[in-house]
C-alpha cells in the first residue's frame, strides 16, 4: 500500500511538472509571438521617407497621422507649411499612412506611390488602415523619429484634421531649458471606459479591466523628445495592447514608465471648431490677433492653410491689434461642440506648468 502511495505521488509529479513545464513553454511562445508581431508592426513599411529627411541640425519632427485617403487634407498641411518654411525653423514633417482597406475605392497605391515620390515624406506601415490599428500607426511614427531623427531636440505629434500654427509652437518649444521627461500636450484626466457597446469608444472588460484610465495627453497635439518616444515604443512591446492610442502611449505606457505629463500654457488650445472659426474670422474681418495656437478643423480641410495665411497677413501686415477683455473669444463665439477634444468620454482637468 506503501509502495503504491509512492508510485502514484510520483506519478502525480511527473504530470504535474509536465504540465508545469507545457504551460510555461506555451505562455513563452505566446509572449515571443505577440513581441515579434508587435516589433514587426513598428518596423515594417510599404513607403519611407527620403533618406536627407532628418539632418545632424534637425530641431523638431513633425509626425501626422493621416488616413492614407485624406490626400486633400496632407496638401493643406504642405501647402500651410511648406517643406522651405519648415526648413527655416530645422524642422521636417511625416505623414504616417497605413495599406489601403479593400473597401476603399477612391485612391490607389499607385496613387500613394506618387505623392511619396513627389513629396518624400510618406511613412506608410503594412498594416491595414482600420482606427483599431492606429495605435500601431501612432508607435511606427514614434518609432521611426526616435531612430531615425534621434539627434532632433522634439517630437510633434498631430492628426492631420488639426489646425496649428508652426512659429508659436517653435517659439514655445525655444523657451524650453530642460526637455528630459518630456511629455506635454492637453492633459484628460478621471476618464473612465465606455462599457457601452453602442458608444464608438466601447472597450470590453478583456481589453481593458481597470475602471478608470491613467490621465493621458489629447492624440491631436502633443509634444515629446526622442528619448521618450523610444521608451514608450520600447515599452509598448511588453505591454497588453490597447486600440485607442492617445490612452495606450500617453496614458498607460507611459505610466508604467513614470513619466509626468506636463500642460500646454493657458490659451494656447482651442476645444470647439467653432470657435477656431470665430478667432481666424476676427483676424480676416476686425484684425484681432488669434494667439491660439491647436484647434479642429471642423471637416473643413482647407481651414490649417487659411488661418496660417491669415496669421501669416497679421504678422507681415502690422495691422492686428490683441483680444479685449470684452471682446473674450468664448464668452463672444457659441461653440456647438461638433468635435471636442474630450471625445464621448474625457473630463478635462487644467494644470499648468510652468516652464522654466
């Protein structure tokens, strides 16, 4: 009876270990599949950039996220900035495209392949366009500007339906000493997740268990360095995926990096279009001076090229004159909220920092 005990505890052991040993081996395989998968998705590309893109001198790197069709909406950006204004300033633009959904019947590769050919400032991943994918397409642009303009002193990441004016954002980037840490942009805090399967931002409880997210930055406009974006890409390949992007990069990775997020100064951001509009009317109409500097553009693809112009005349022109007190945008404007930057979800709460 002895000797059978023994047997079977022995037994037990061998199957137990077995099992032991097939779990772990299979988790491992599991890990290393989803890390080569996930390094793949940053580092694999269709279109790059031409090579003299990033120089030793580069200051600032502009990356866009843009769906590979909105071609009207990247000639706005080229033409409100152009690539010789943008090399006053030692600061070069990338669009960050994915491969055309079959769905899709209004553009061609062929199409792709010329702009980038004319252009050479087309990062375009293998993966599919798909907004469950633009967290992939957010890191492969972090991912590219940390390796390949690893020398340049700031990263700017946009979504190409935003409208911003490029000398404020460099003359706010020049009053910053120390950029070590650095990640600023338009702070949402004690956002929670969308369990509501109707709601376009619905998360499920697998993709994400936590009841409420870690303050992140606004996807529309956010400003970083080199350094911090290869972290969070190198952090990114361990990490439990997350489909909405501007929570997984700004929010969870870089919590788990323990990075501070820092604020844009006061009045620098404007939430509503309508808003963005009353401010560039003043300017063509009364010769107020917009001193905004990030807002949406409504639907309207043109509107990043026509408040450039219209600070571009302000500024060459001599002619506008500062807001009023009484003249204050959002008490005089009525914003109906079209499109806000917090989204179905975000309560925004203000911090400002102070830059040194």
């Amino acid at each position: 009876m002895r000797r059978k005990f023994v047997y079977m505890s022995l037994l037990f052991g061998i199957v137990l270990t077995s099992w032991i040993y097939w779990k772990s081996n299979t988790e491992f395989n599991n890990t290393v599949t989803i890390l080569r998968r996930k390094s793949y998705t940053l580092i694999d590309v269709t279109l790059k950039p031409v090579s003299t893109t990033c120089k030793s001198q580069t200051f600032l790197v502009i990356i866009v996220t843009s769906y590979v069709g909105h071609v009207e909406l990247r000639s706005a950006h080229r033409r409100a900035m152009p690539a010789e204004e943008l090399r006053k300033v030692n600061a070069t633009r990338v669009f960050l495209l994915a491969q055309i959904p079959e769905k899709e019947k209004y553009i061609t590769q062929s199409a792709i392949n010329d702009e980038s050919n004319t252009f050479g400032d087309i990062l375009q991943g293998k993966f599919v366009e798909n907004y469950r994918n633009l967290t992939y397409k957010h890191l492969m642009g972090l991912k590219w500007a940390s390796t390949t303009c690893h020398e340049a002193s700031f990263i700017l990441k946009v979504d190409d339906d935003t409208v911003y004016n490029l000398n404020k954002t460099y003359n706010l980037l020049k009053t910053i000493d120390n950029p070590t840490g650095l990640l600023m942009g338009y702070m949402l805090n004690n956002t929670k997740p969308r369990r509501n399967k109707e709601n376009k931002w619905y998360v499920t409880y697998d993709e994400y268990p936590r009841s409420e997210y870690p303050s992140y930055l606004s996807g529309w406009y956010y400003i970083t360095t080199p350094k911090v974006a290869a972290a969070l890409c190198d952090e990114a390949i361990y990490h439990p995926y997350l489909w909405i992007d501007d929570i997984f990069v700004s929010g969870l990775l870089r919590e788990s990096l323990g990075i501070k997020l820092k604020q844009l100064p006061d009045k620098f951001w404007l939430a509503y279009y309508e808003l963005l509009e009353c401010c560039l009317n003043d300017m063509i109409k009364k010769s107020i001076k917009c001193d905004y500097v990030v807002g949406p553009n409504g639907g309207r693809n043109n509107l990043i090229l026509e408040f450039n112009d219209a600070i571009r005349n302000c500024n060459s022109w001599s002619n506008c004159t500062v807001r009023s007190q009484d003249q204050d945008l959002e008490k005089k404007c009525i914003a109906h909220k079209e499109r806000t930057i917090f989204g179905d979800g975000g309560k925004a709460e203000i911090q400002y920092v102070k830059l040194k």
